[in-house]
C-alpha cells in the first residue's frame, strides 16, 4: 500500500491538469497521481523533465541505460518497469540490461555508480565518456542521473506502486549492484 495514494486520474482538479498535461492527454499514472497532490512541485519538475525526455542531446538509449541503472542501483521498481519498456522501444538489449542488472564495468554503469556515490565523475571516466558525447550531451547524462536518482528517491519514499500492465521483469537482485 502506497504511503501516499495517487490522486485518481478523474479527480484531478484543474491545477493539476495544467501542470502535468500541458495541453497533452496523460493517461493514468501512479506518478503523475502522486505529483497531482502537489501542482506547483509537478510543473516546476515535470518542464524539468520534459526536456530531459523530449529535448535532450543524449541519444534515448544511452539515458534508458542510464536511467535503467539509476533504477538498479536505487531498488526502485516503479521506475524499473516503467522504462525497462521505454529502452527496449530505444534499441536497448537483452545483454545489456543483463550487464546493467549484473553492475558490468561499462562506461554508463561506471558514470552512475561514480555520479550516485561521489557526486563527480573521475577523470578516466569523463574522457572515456567525452570520446562520444559531446559537452550538452555529458551535461545532459549529468543531469539525467540526478533527476532520475530524485524521482527514485520519491517513488520508493512514497511507496508508489506499479501501474496496471507492469510487472517487475528482470528486477530480481541478491546484492547492491
């Protein structure tokens, strides 16, 4: 039982719908249920967001990686399930998830592992990373840990459960990795 239930989608009130909708049909979310009991939190972080989402230079299968390992490491299920899909629509593998489940040596796994425990990343990890991305596309990585570490963090605080459909697949660890 989540610690705070998500508003249900058809009683969000107008404020709600501004903040989260932007003009768009949302469909129902336990996340987007659990930001409806805060409109100016949710406006304020979903534009945030949007952009990292919808505008960023890092190409959609490095961010799922990312995010898929921001997951991991934060044992949060919510946003496991949700964007296990998300990267296998963005070309990510079997193997891959695999490695990121497994806490491989790979560059991403090794960006979030150093981002998540000393806030920085080390020289032999920045310019392995630089010798592919760009400085927008690194500072978006940056970015993009961060902001999926917070909504980790919010998801399990708050006990957010999976929406209808999702299951836990491949969420099965024994250690911290």
């Amino acid at each position: 039982m989540s610690r705070l239930p998500p508003v249900p989608h058809d009683q969000w009130d107008d404020d709600a719908f501004a903040a989260m909708a932007r003009g768009q049909k949302l469909p129902p979310s336990n996340a987007l249920g659990l930001l409806a009991h805060h409109p100016d939190l949710a406006k304020a972080f979903l534009g945030f967001n949007l952009h990292l989402l919808g505008a960023s230079t890092l190409p959609k299968r490095i961010r799922e990686l990312a995010v898929l390992r921001v997951a991991w490491r934060r044992r949060c299920q919510y946003e496991w399930a949700q964007h296990l899909l998300i990267a296998k629509r963005a070309g990510v593998t079997d193997e891959e998830i695999d490695q990121i489940r497994a806490g491989a040596d790979t560059p991403i796994n090794r960006a979030v592992a150093e981002l998540e425990t000393d806030s920085t990343l080390s020289d032999a990890t920045y310019q392995l990373l630089s010798a592919d991305l760009s400085d927008r596309q690194l500072m978006d990585l940056v970015f993009t840990v961060g902001a999926y570490g917070l909504l980790a963090m919010a998801f399990n605080t708050f006990e957010v459960e999976l929406d209808p459909g999702f299951s836990v697949e491949n969420f099965t660890y024994t250690d911290r990795e």
